[in-house]
C-alpha cells in the first residue's frame, strides 16, 4: 500500500511539473508576464502642448494710494510683470512705460485699493483686473494678454 501511495504522490508531482513547465513556457495558455505585456496597448508618445509665444515686461515700484473704511491709509508698492505676445512688442513697451505708469496711478487715485485689515489685506483678483483695464487702455487692447503681481510691499506711513 505505501508503494502505492508513493507512486501516486511522484506521479501526480511529475504532471504538476510539467504542467507548470508548458503553462511558462508559453504552450498552455499564457504566462502571466506575457499576457501583460500583449493586453497593454503601447503608451503614446510623449508630447507637450504647444505654448505660444509671449513675453513679460516688468513694471517695478508702481505706488499705488490704499484706504481703510474710507479714509486714505497708505500706499502700496507693487512690481507687476505684463505679459505681451512677443519680444518685440515687449521693446515697444518699454517705450510707453511711463504712460502706463501714469495711467495706473490716475486709475487708482480715482478709486483707491480698499484693505480691509491691514496695510497689504486686499483682493489680488480684483486688483488684477483693474490693472489689467488700466494697461489695456494705456498700451491698447490686443497688445497686453495678462497681468501678474510679482511683488506687493505696503510702505509704512
């Protein structure tokens, strides 16, 4: 009976083995790495999206009068980086710096930034957009694309 049991057992571990041998090597069915690598599509190549040309124009220390509840508290002191369409419109803004600058301030004294608590606690979207009108107006309207605050320092006073 145990020669049985013996032969039963080394018979049985023999068709395991070659089971196992034709299931990785590919016969039966597929090996599990094989089935991966054949299911996954390729990845696409990569590619980046297309930016399309613009260039910054610095505007620094552009004063800019705050109030407070109504009355005249200080002002702020801002660099903005103008965002044109390419370098050489860039070179022509360099030319009508001051103008912009004067129609910023004109903007601004007009209706000067509210804060709410403190020296600097105002809202960047609404100060942007302003901004944005403002340089618009002074360099004309399909020439500035956009405008970002780079810097904002409340002057103590």
């Amino acid at each position: 009976m145990k020669r049985i049991i013996i032969i039963l057992v080394a018979g049985l571990l023999l068709a395991g083995i070659a089971v196992a041998g034709l299931y990785f090597g590919g016969f039966i069915l597929q090996a599990p790495a094989a089935a991966e690598t054949e299911a996954a599509p390729p990845p696409p190549p990569a590619t980046l999206p297309v930016v399309p040309d613009s260039a910054l124009l610095e505007l620094k220390n552009v004063m800019l009068p705050a109030n407070r509840g109504g009355r005249f508290r200080n002002y702020i002191n801002f660099d903005f980086k103008v965002e044109v369409k390419d370098e050489a419109t860039a070179l022509q803004l360099k030319q009508r710096v001051a103008h912009m600058r004067a129609a910023l301030v004109a903007d601004f004294s007009v209706e000067p930034i509210e804060t709410r608590d403190g020296p600097a606690d105002f809202d960047d979207a609404v100060i942007r957009a302003r901004v944005l009108a403002a340089l618009r107006r002074a360099a004309g309207e399909d020439i500035v694309q956009d405008v970002l605050i780079d810097r904002v320092l409340p002057v103590k006073g």
